[in-house]
C-alpha cells in the first residue's frame, strides 16, 4: 500500500486536475484525506497543518455535493445502498459475505481489503465476521489449503488474517487468539506473497519456546492466559510488519488486549499467597541450585515488567507485597552467577523507581549483616562499572538510579528527617570509594592513563554523577574531593584525546568553582589547579570549538562574580601567557578587575591611616574635662605618644604618594604578578603582604563575603567636641563620609580572603 505525503500546492493540483478521482470513497482524518483508486491499493495524503487539509477536504466535499462537516464522503455509486443500511433494523447492519469456500477465497480477500478505508464498512464487516463463526471456518480453510499446498489460497488467507486484525475488535480477538484458533492465526500469516519462501513462527513457538514454570502452575486459567499473552506478544512484535503512519491506530485494540492480559496475571499471581510464598522460600534458600536460582530471578524479572501495565495504586499495592516477602534480601544471594546478577540489577530498578526511601532504608542496615563488597548498592556500582555494552546502555540506566537513590530532593520525607544526613553518610562511607575506583585507577600517572573509547566513556558517566554530587552536596563531597585530592586527578583527564571527556573534567572543575566557596578556592589556588586548563586552552589554539567556549566561559564566570581570590591567583600567575589572547575581552576584563582591587585596597588603608590621625583628635578631645568653674583641665598624657604616631602617619603618606606613580604591579623575577603593598594588614602584623591574608585587630573582623563588618568593641562614651583644628587637614574628606565611617567601623578585606 503506498501513502505518498504532499504539499498543499500538490493537493490543489490534483484536485483540479483530476476531478474523477472524487467519484471514489474519500475519509478525513484529522491531517489526512484518504481514498482508493484500485483494488488493493490505497493513496492517502498528508498535511503538516490541519487548516490547509480543511480547505482542500471542503474543495472535494464541494465537487461531490456532500457536507464538509462529515468524516467521511459517501461513494455515488453506493449512496442507495448505505443508505438502505441506515434505513434497516441494527440487527440488519451486516455486509453481505460470500460462502466460506475455497474458491471464493480471492472474493473474501477484497473484500476485507476494501473496507479499511471505510469506518462504518469496517464496523459492518466485524460485525458479519463474528456471525455464524464464520471466522473459525475461514481457519478450517487454511488447514486444507495447507495440506493440498495451495500457495494462491495461502496467500489469500494471509491477506484476510490481516485484514481482520486492522478491524481492530475487541470481540474478533477473542475468537482468534483462542486456544483452538491461535496457532492457525500464527499459520495463516506465514505465507506472506512477498515472501519467497513462508516463515517458521509456529515451529517456533511450539518447539523454540519453551514454558518454564518455576513453581508449577495449578490454576488453568492463569496457564492458559500467559500463554495466549506471550503468543499474541509475539504475533504483534515479529509477525506483523512496522504498520504505515495510516496503519498505526488500527492495532490500538491489540496492544489493550495484550495490556489487559498483563493486568490479569499479575492480579493474579498477587492474590495467590501460597505461590508467591513457595517462590520466595526457594529464592532465598542457599542450597537452592544455580539454574534454579536463575530461573526464579528471571521470573521476578518478568514479573515486574508486567507491573508496570498496572494502575499507579494497584501497582503500589504490588511493590509493598513483594518488599514484606522481602525481595531486597532475596536478591543479595547468588550474586556471582551473571545472569543472576543482572536479573538482580534489573529487579532493583524497579524498586528504586518504586521507592527510593523503601531501597535506602534497605541498604543502610546492610553493614551490620554483611562485607562491604556484597552491598547491594555496590553491586549495582560494580555491575555499571563492568558493563560490556560497548555503548554502555546498561550502565547508563545503572547510573539514573544512583542518582536518584543519592539526590536530596527524593529525601524530604517528613516522616523520616534523618534520612538525607544519615544516607548520604552511608553512601560516602561505603559506597564513593567503589565508585571511584577507575577514575583514580585511570589517573594514577598522566602520561599512562587509560584513554580507550570505552573507558572515557565510563569515567564521563562517573564524572557525571559527581558533578551532581557536587551541585547537590556540600559537606560530604566537598570533604571527599579534599581528603582525595580529586579535583588534580580529574583534571588529568583535560590531556584525553577524546574531547567529550575533557569536557566532562572542566565542568566538574565549573561546578565547584559555582559553589562560590572559599574552602574550594583556597584548595584550587593551594594545589596549583588552574593550570591543566590554561595549558588545554593554550594547546587548543586559536581553534573555535565546545572545549574553547567552554575553559572561556570558566573564566567569564571568575570575572563576572568576581571572585578576588581565584583572580589574584590567575593574575599573579598566568597573565603573562593569557595576555596574547584578545579575541575575547575576558582576560583584559579579569586585569582590569585585578587593578581595581588594588587601587580599592589601597585607597582602605590610607583612609585607615587618616581616620587614625582624626582618632588622635578625638582622643585629645577625650582628655579634656571641665572643673567646677566650666574651665577645661587636660589630662596628663606622655607629649611623646602623639607626635610619634604622627611621625609614623607622615612616613606611610609618602609611601602611599610613591605607589601611587606606579599603575601597574611589580613583576616577580619569574615574570609572574605580586603585590607589593608597603602597608598592609599583613604587614602590621609582621606577615608578607602578598600573600593577602585577613588583617586581624582588636577593634574590627573581617565578613565573610568580604565586605565590612562591624566593630567588635562598642563606641567610646560620646563627648563634647571643641572647635579644634586638625594637626592634618584633608580638603577631600567630606563630613558624610565622615558620619558614614563613625556609624559603621569597617574592617578592610584583603583580596586573598
């Protein structure tokens, strides 16, 4: 059957064209206008937009003289008749079928075929074909046509065999998939015309397949329903060709049937205790043989599967019985049989999707009972890990339900407030070191890491996991990453030759560097950690790809939250390699951020300086008291104190004016950028300035997002000012500056910090 598509200039056309192509039966279907031109062959023609078929379905509509409303335009030729059909008893509805005769066979097969275009002559064929069992006796010819070897006769039935099943009815299925009818189905549908010589489906279902029942079945019915099942299953996955765009809903009746079928054995199977019981009994027996074993884990298998047709209810019903008969223990035994083991895996996606907490509670108690290698987390972990797909399906699949066993938000149960801090203490415990095992393996030495497709493909869905680890967890993984120094051994990965690995190494490193955390910049700046990516993106050229994008968009995120710290140490150390680069402006844009922090924190510490000078006056200030008489009596102070702080003041101004001819940092004998601040926190308290660590004093802390915090010490006692001239007089330092300052005593942050 051909359903070619076209435009809607191509419909046009043919309407006005061909106007006797509108003496034929036409359907509308949504965006498709169906029709038959001759026997056994069918055209169909689709819109990408339902509003232009509505035009050209109202152009056919009009040419024929019928209602656009209408699904379906009525063939001239026929009109009286359907129309004598509407006209007669409901009981009457029926298409007139020739005799169930061999030679009538070929008269059969068109009928059947021509119908299917037709919604209202379909439902009038069902109807004729469940009448007087005339299907059962269209099976009866295939048997005889079979034995005499008539191919024509075959070929035939096939057509109509097919043909019924696209009428899509329920009550037809019945007859069909019957126990005495199905194999002669299966029959008919081996003698495809196309096919040179007929398919063997029978022998294989008779003689292939074989029934295995781990604890014998005793209910007949519950026997006979997952055999017509597996059969019908299969006529549906292997008999019948991919169905056309056409096609697709006219087996929407089978797949129900076949759900439906699911839905009925596992009622079943779950309300039969005494079997469920049996099965679990000799799944956790140790001296359970290893086929056996085998077998009774591939019914779970199945079992489950199965489930998944059920109501979300029913099914929660289902998952609740199996964990108090206790499968999760059941599937800790025998696992170092494969196939028990990924059986085992299977089962326990299930659950996970299930029940995430249900499956954590689980493993949590398993220390106590058990080595850490027989986890049944680890399992999991491992059986990721040694997945031989080469496109690592499996371990993909494996690597979705850590995730969501591992992820915070599945963890909010209120029932149970502990969970996220107790779990995630078992998993890094336990589990993290299981899981890192090739990463570590593989980065052991840089120039002998392991670099073959499959194994970067492995350690990007391990870098993976933990770059959610990173983005969902704080304590744990920010302890793991330092205590294992992971971040160096991830970036070894920067030097892969497979770009999407190193991809997946830079943004585990952007991830932490998003967390804004100064225990993270402090580690990256200590161990040196930035330059894997710079020399990457050095090695990289001038090449405009992900991996340059990506390492550029690392540093715009430094500059754009400026973060000081990671930028003092990107400057001091690597500006003189990344100053050539200025096809972005990002690096110029770091610098420019790296002058102004400079020029900030010195423009703090002689405003520092000034308000000590101005403290000097409030404190002579301090030391005037008034007599009984209203006359002011000074307080006996050492006359050396004040004019040694002022000396002190005066040194550091004209340090401060000599900096101030210099607007670029010193270089290093290495060529590498330092500060070189005269005065500085760090100096006061006899430590290098360089290397910008918080300045501590009895009478400020820093905050811990840098800015200004209040001062430790409360106010002195406020006193009378007297109209007393400054020993130094600032002309640029305004009152509201003044007042600012006096209201919140600021401690200066220090880039490093």
């Amino acid at each position: 059957m051909a359903w070619p598509y076209a435009s809607k200039q191509f419909c046009m056309c043919t309407v006005a064209v061909n106007l006797t192509q509108l003496l034929f039966l036409f359907s509308y279907i949504d965006t498709l206008i169906v029709w038959s031109e001759a026997e056994n062959y069918d055209l169909a023609l689709s819109f990408q937009e339902k509003a232009g078929c509505d035009e050209i379905w109202e152009k056919i509509c009009q040419v024929q003289g019928k209602d656009p409303a209408l699904e379906i335009t009525q063939d001239p030729i026929d009109e009286s008749e359907e129309e004598r059909f509407e006209e007669m008893p409901e009981t009457s509805h029926l298409v007139e079928l020739p005799p169930c005769e061999l030679a009538r066979l070929e008269e059969i097969a068109d009928l059947v075929t021509s119908v299917l275009s037709s919604p209202i002559r379909r439902e009038k064929l069902a109807l004729a074909l469940m009448s007087e069992g005339y299907m059962k006796k269209l099976l009866q010819l295939f048997q005889v046509c079979e034995d005499l070897d008539n191919r024509e006769g075959l070929h035939h039935l096939y057509e109509i065999v097919r043909g019924v099943l696209f009428l899509n009815k329920a009550a037809l299925f019945e007859v069909m998939f019957s126990d005495d009818c199905i194999m002669d189905v299966v029959g008919c549908l081996e003698f495809d015309p196309s096919l040179v010589q007929p398919k063997k489906h029978r022998e294989f279902l008779t003689k292939t397949a074989k029934f295995k029942e781990v604890i014998p079945i005793t209910d007949s019915e519950l026997r006979q329903k997952i055999h017509q099942t597996y059969r019908v299953q299969y006529i549906q996955d292997i008999i019948l060709p991919t169905p056309s765009v056409f096609e697709e809903n006219f087996l929407s009746t089978l797949t129900s049937f076949i759900f439906f079928n699911k839905v009925e054995i596992v009622s079943m199977l779950q309300e039969d205790e005494k079997f469920l019981t049996e099965v679990f009994a000799q799944l956790t027996d140790e001296a359970t043989e290893d086929c056996k074993r085998r077998e009774l884990v591939n019914f779970f298998k199945e079992f489950c599967a199965f489930s998944q047709t059920l109501q979300p209810q029913n099914r929660d019903a289902f998952f609740k019985t199996l964990a108090n008969l206790g499968i999760l223990p059941a599937l800790e035994i025998g696992m170092d049989d494969l196939q028990v083991r990924a059986a085992a895996t299977d089962i326990f996606s299930y659950l996970v999707e299930f029940s995430p907490s249900m499956v954590r509670e689980f493993v949590m108690q398993e220390p106590q009972q058990t080595d850490d290698d027989v986890l049944l987390i680890n399992v999991v972990i491992k059986q990721m890990i040694c997945d031989s797909d080469p496109e690592l399906g499996g371990a993909v699949q494996l690597m979705g339900l850590l995730r969501t066993l591992i992820d915070p938000e599945n963890m909010l149960a209120p029932t149970n407030k502990t969970e996220k801090t107790e779990f995630l203490s078992f998993f890094y415990k336990y589990c993290m070191q299981v899981l890192t095992v090739p990463l570590l393996a593989s980065t052991v030495d840089e120039k002998n890491c392991k670099d073959n497709f499959q194994t970067a493909q492995l350690l990007a869905l391990i870098l993976e996991l933990l770059t959610f680890c990173v983005e969902h967890h704080t304590y744990h993984i920010k302890t793991y990453i330092m205590n294992k120094d992971l971040l160096r051994r991830v970036l070894v990965l920067m030097n892969s030759k497979h770009t999407f690995l190193a991809l997946c190494a830079l943004r585990f490193m952007r991830r932490i560097i998003g967390q804004k955390d100064e225990y993270y910049n402090r580690y990256i700046v200590k161990g040196n950690l930035f330059e894997p990516v710079i020399n990457t993106l050095l090695d990289n050229g001038t090449r405009y790809n992900l991996l340059n994008s990506a390492i550029i968009e690392l540093f715009e995120f430094i500059k754009v939250e400026d973060i000081k710290s990671l930028i003092a140490h990107i400057i001091d150390n690597y500006y003189k390699a990344l100053e050539s680069i200025e096809y972005v402006q990002t690096f110029k844009g770091l610098k420019g951020r790296y002058e102004q922090e400079k020029d900030r924190q010195t423009l703090r510490l002689n405003s520092r300086y000034r308000r000590d000078a101005r403290t000097l006056d409030e404190d002579e200030d301090e030391e005037m008291w008034f007599n009984e008489d209203g006359e002011a009596i000074e307080k006996s102070r050492p006359e050396e104190e004040f004019p040694e702080s002022f000396g002190k003041y005066m040194e550091a101004k004209k340090v401060k004016e000599s900096d101030n001819k210099e607007n670029f940092p010193k270089r290093t004998p290495t060529g590498s950028f330092k500060f070189t601040f005269s005065h500085s926190a760090g100096a006061a308290n006899g430590t290098n300035g360089a290397n910008c660590k918080p300045a501590t004093s009895p009478t400020s802390a820093a905050s811990p997002n840098g800015s200004p915090a209040k001062s430790a010490t409360p106010p002195a006692t406020p006193v009378v000012k007297t109209a007393m001239v400054g020993l130094v007089d600032y002309p640029d330092d305004e009152d509201e500056e003044d007042e600012d300052e006096e209201q919140s005593p600021r401690k200066r942050p220090r880039l490093g910090s």
